[in-house]
C-alpha cells in the first residue's frame, strides 16, 4: 500500500492506461513535493473521487511538476447501500469534526443541516464561505483515508427543507434514521427490519442534532415525513462523536466492514 494519495480530476484519470506517464501541476504537485516530500521512486495512490485509483510510481519530482508511471488500474464499485450523514450545525466546530470522522469512515454523501436548536447560523456570503470549508475538509479527510470515493456535499437545508427531503427519501425506499434518545427502537434494530426487505441501491440516511438536541417539533415533522427515531446505546453523545458512531454500526450491518 501506498505511503500518500492525491487527488487528480476524472479526464486525467480516464486518458491514464496502465504503462504510461502522468503528469501532475498546480496544487496537488506542490503539496505532493513540497509538503509530504514525495521522492523519485515512491509509490502513490491517485484518486478521481468516482471510484477510480491509480497506483503509480513517481519518475522525477520536481517544485511544480510531479511525474509518474501508472503501474495499476483499479475501478472501484459504489456501495450496494450507500450512507448519508445529515449534520446539524454545531458551535465549536463539532459538526466538522462529525463530518471529518464520517469521511474517514465511509459516509458517501454529507448535508449541514440548521436546525431550530443550531447556535450556529449560516447566511449570505457566510454560507458559501462556509461550504467551501466543509468541501475543503471532506477533500482533506478523502486523501487521508485513501478513498476513491469522495463523499458530495449537498446544500445546506432548513428543517421545513430536510422534512421534505425525508419524505421523498422515505418514498423511494431509503431509511432514514433520526438519531434520538426517546426512540424505542435502536438503530440496530431499524437498521435490520430493513435491510431484511430493501431494494438494491436504496441508502440510508442519519440525521444528526445540534448540541442542543432535535425539537419535538422537528422531531414530529420527521417521524411524519417517514422517518424513524433511533436510539444509539446507553449514553448521549456529542454532535460530533454521534453520526460517525452510528455510520461504523449501520456499515457493519450492511456487510461493509
């Protein structure tokens, strides 16, 4: 396995065949040489975000010029259920840690969330401001972790929003879990009544509350929309501990771990 990975766009991923030479500039060939101190020789993983992972060997490293030979060509698959984390905005930057974790961990898509309990609030050019950080992050914990994958950040939603959001997901035959302590059930529980009748390709999605914790009324709306309250052990977690908890659990279930 290889030491790093780099993230290269999906035209230069689709022209490198196995046996050719490739070239990386710009950002990634400076952080590659100048940052991880990549070296003539080493081995590296190159990274699409759609599946797709080059294992190459680095020919001559250079301040902003990274050349490399592609040894390997692997087309990694989706997930049979994809997972998708629902993070409610957090203070102290909880809900980045959660999102953080949950890339690492094999969450495929991530969604802020401004929940009523939310102290932080996003709006005008904070938002985009904002995004470009979660992108940035979720890029960052991708190459880290090594996934060909790279989970998508969806828009920002309200509560009125997601609630419309679970209905059409709940339709479709997804689950999705809103994690709460007055739940009866756990999330093991709803995750195998499930998965006993799902239809291929359908996800599940993990809605996560602010410090503060998910309103009744929040709550009221969701359970309405379709969805299922579920409860996570004993012992109320952090926003940011939470979703990735539940994401190792509902993977285990599906056979991804």
């Amino acid at each position: 396995m290889s030491n790093h990975s780099f993230v290269i766009s999906a035209e230069q991923g689709a022209l490198a065949l196995v046996g050719e030479t490739l070239e990386l500039t710009g950002a990634e060939a400076h952080h590659a040489v100048a940052v991880k101190r990549v070296s003539s020789g080493e081995e590296l993983d190159l990274l699409d975000g759609t599946g797709l992972r080059l294992r190459v060997k680095v020919l001559d490293a250079s301040k902003e010029l990274l050349r490399v030979i592609v040894l390997e060509r692997l087309q990694e698959v989706p997930p049979a259920h994809p997972i998708g984390l629902v993070q409610a905005l957090a203070k102290g930057d909880r809900d980045l840690q959660a999102v953080e974790s949950a890339v690492e961990l094999g969450v495929f898509t991530v969604r802020p969330w401004q929940a009523d309990r939310s102290i932080v609030r996003w709006s005008g050019s904070k938002t985009e401001k904002a995004m470009a950080k979660w992108r940035s992050l979720v890029r960052s914990a991708q190459k880290q972790s090594r996934r060909a994958f790279e989970p998508e950040v969806l828009e920002p939603v309200n509560t009125k929003t997601l609630s419309t959001q679970i209905r059409h997901l709940c339709e479709s035959g997804e689950l999705v879990l809103i994690l709460h302590e007055a739940a009866q059930l756990s999330v093991a529980q709803e995750t195998q009544n499930w998965l006993s009748q799902a239809s291929k390709q359908a996800g599940v999605t993990l809605v996560v509350g602010p410090e503060g914790g998910i309103s009744d009324a929040e709550l009221e709306q969701f359970v309405a929309a379709g969805a299922r309250p579920a409860l996570l052990g004993q012992h109320v977690l952090r926003a940011s501990t939470a979703g990735p908890a539940a994401l190792v659990l509902v993977r285990h279930l599906l056979g991804e771990l």
